[in-house]
C-alpha cells in the first residue's frame, strides 16, 4: 500500500490510541576517559560535528546547535532540557543506545542519571548497541578500539542482567504488555541467543516483572532469521531499512559525477588516483529524501514479528565520513511533516499492540539527524512533531 502527496491533506490520527513516537536518544556528546584515549582529551562527538566541512555548493555543514548550545550530557541540566522540550513537542520518549561489552559498559552516564532522578517522568527504554568500536566507526573488525564479545555462559548474561533489571523495573520504562522493551541491534552476533533471553525472561519474573519483549533493531535482511525465533517485534529502523529492501529501487541512488568517472576506471588506475586523490573524487552517495519516505510509508510487516514502522528526520554522516558521506538529498521541516503525517495515518491498518514508532533520532548530530533545533531550522523540525502529534497525544493521554 502506498500513500501520495495528496493523501497529506486527509491523514487521520488514529482515533483510539495515539501514536507514540520513541527517538533514539545519542549519549556520545559527553567526555569519557576511553575517549580521551583513543581521540585525545575532552572528546566528544561534538569534535566531529564542528569540524565537518561543505562537500559542494550549497552543501549545509557544518550543523551548529540552535545557540551553540554544545551541551555536556554528563550534566543532569542538559537531560531535563532535552526531556522538557521533547514533551513539549508531543514526543512519548527516548530509547537510549546502551554500549555494553561483557561487563565493561560505556557513554551510560546520561541513563544513569536519568534512571537516579526519578522525577524526571519521561519513558524510556534501551538499544543494546552490540558492535565492536573501531576508529572507522562502522564497526568493523580492524583498527579495533574495543572488542564485542558474547561470552554464551550465565555468568556472563547475569552480569548484564543485574544492570539491565533497574531499569526494566523502572515506573518509567517503555511496555508492551506490561513487559519491558528491550532492543537489540546485531541479534545475529549473539552465540546462543535463545538460551540468553530465555534465561532473562526467567530472572525477569522471578523480580516480579510479567516478562520481557525483544525487538531487532532492523536495518537490513538477515540472511539467517534463526537468531530472531526468541524475539516478539521489529522496528524498521530508518532510513537504511528502506533503503536496503529488496523492493526499494536501486537506480535511485546516485554518486558525485567524479566518483562514477573515477569507478569507471580501470582497477589500476584506481589504485594509483588512490594515493594522489585530492577532494575532487569525492565517494558521496546520494538518496532522494521524498523517494526514501514513499517506501518508508508503506506497510510492509514482517512475515513472522510485530512489526513497528521507523522514521527519520533527517540522514548526512558529512561529520564522520567526510568526502565518504551518505547523504539524503530534499530533507526540510516541510517534507518531513508532510511524511509523518503520512506515516502517522497509516498505524490504524498496523493492527499493533502498541502505537509505536521508533525515529531516528532526537540528538544524532554527526549523522544529520536530529530533531534538537539548530541554527538553519531552529525549532521547525521538533515543531512539525508538535503539529502532527502533539495535540492530538496530549488529548488521548488524558482519557
């Protein structure tokens, strides 16, 4: 099923349960000694996001905070603000990234605190975002900065559960069911993933929880759903579930003009440009940010697991990757409204046990996406949820 500009104008707010929109809440702009480490004193991903540099005319980067409000998110200050201006723009709460590797845990000062201050009334819910860091940024193998492992032992998931239990016992965190959400991002990885949650569910009971509810974290086709058979939803986690779906049309995408005349040539070629490559051979990728929402809007469940839908504000990874960056082309405040509104009419058909939706994300700076005001937009993103959402939840909340 899919939706057209001209459905804007008719979309319907469900009219029994609101719409929750969950943002994925970014803890990376706070000092760690780890990070003092590995990027030198004081880092914080604000480093990137100030440094990133326009990769053609018209290109906006970098981004800068409404203010220049570069906030320490190690300060309890910053986390009530950012509470206060989400509730206030209808947002239902945060699902916080949680870096954990058997037992060493990084970046959860801003869970911590939130989980200490308890009249911080905000719901939440975790992402276990189980990958190996490296110094490219994307996880993979090599230049290693700390290693995932997955130790398939009770000792090891006890150690997690113990941290895990205060705040799935949370008044606060986000249920289905009465059970606690937690997400996984890399099921896969996970050596006897059925054991582990099994094993969870069961310790979750004996502290008198009803159970607990798993949900993948998708962003592209498993080649193996094996891993999945313990798990009782998925989110489509936006923009790249989209882009990575089989039906999604690949002759969209589209590079810098320089990068295809230099994929063009020849293998040896390529190898010498490599090493004499100026800014000019540029490997941008380009997406259509409208052509990227029209796939996002339709409902497209999975064959097996609750299925909830994902959107995005906006995606361009300029901060980190430079003249490698993604970057998702006709994003605006307008068209961003104009597309949840569409996504928003469509949670009626979804038939969910909750009316989730998962955004990416609330503070994601180095990756454009972000609905904290900056200085180009100031407040038009968060106030486009407002529109959408914000009356319309603020009215079914207190039925």
């Amino acid at each position: 099923m899919s939706f057209t500009e001209n459905t804007a104008q008719t979309a319907v707010l469900p009219s029994t349960r609101p719409t929750k929109l969950i943002a994925m809440y970014f803890p990376q702009l706070h000092a760690i000694p780890e990070n003092d480490k590995w990027w030198g004193h004081g880092f914080t991903d604000w480093d990137n996001v100030r440094e990133a540099k326009p990769q053609f005319d018209g290109h906006y980067q970098p981004r800068i905070p409404d203010n220049h409000n570069y906030y320490d998110q190690s300060e309890l200050e910053t986390l009530r603000w950012q509470v206060g201006l989400a509730k206030a723009h209808g947002i239902y709460g945060f699902c916080h990234y949680h870096y954990w590797f058997d037992g060493k845990q990084l970046l959860e000062k801003p869970t911590d605190l939130i989980i200490e201050n308890k009249d911080i009334d905000f719901p939440f819910c975790l992402s276990w975002a189980n990958e190996t860091w490296s110094k490219r940024w994307d996880g993979r193998d090599y230049d290693v900065l700390i290693q995932q492992i997955h130790p398939p032992t009770e000792e090891s998931w006890k150690k997690h559960f113990d941290y895990l239990i205060t705040a799935w016992k949370d008044p606060r965190a986000i249920k289905v069911n009465g059970k606690p959400v937690f997400v996984i991002y890399r099921p896969q990885n996970i050596e006897k993933i059925d054991s582990m949650l099994a094993y969870w569910r069961q310790l979750a009971k004996k502290e008198g929880l009803p159970g607990l509810y798993f949900v993948f974290q998708k962003q592209y086709e498993l080649p193996k759903r094996n891993c999945l058979n313990s798990f009782d939803a998925v989110f489509q986690f936006q923009p790249f579930e989209a882009v990575y779906s089989p039906s999604f049309d690949k002759t969209s995408i589209r590079h810098s003009f320089l990068f295809k005349i230099f994929r063009s040539l020849p293998e040896f070629m390529q190898d010498i440009l490599r090493g004499v490559r100026t800014s000019y051979f540029k490997d941008l990728t380009f997406y259509d940010y409208g052509l990227v929402w029209q796939h996002i809007v339709e409902v497209r469940p999975d064959e097996k697991l609750t299925t909830f839908p994902g959107a995005f504000v906006d995606w361009d990874n300029t901060a980190r990757y430079k003249d490698k960056a993604t970057i998702f082309k006709g994003a605006s405040p307008q068209s961003f409204k104009k597309w949840l509104s569409l996504l928003v009419a469509t949670m009626p058909q979804r038939n969910l046990p909750e009316n989730f939706i998962f955004l990416n994300a609330w503070n994601e700076w180095s990756e454009g996406a972000y609905l904290e005001p900056d200085e180009k937009f100031s407040y038009q993103y968060i106030e486009a949820v407002k529109d959408v959402l914000g009356s319309n939840f603020i009215k079914q909340c207190k039925k």
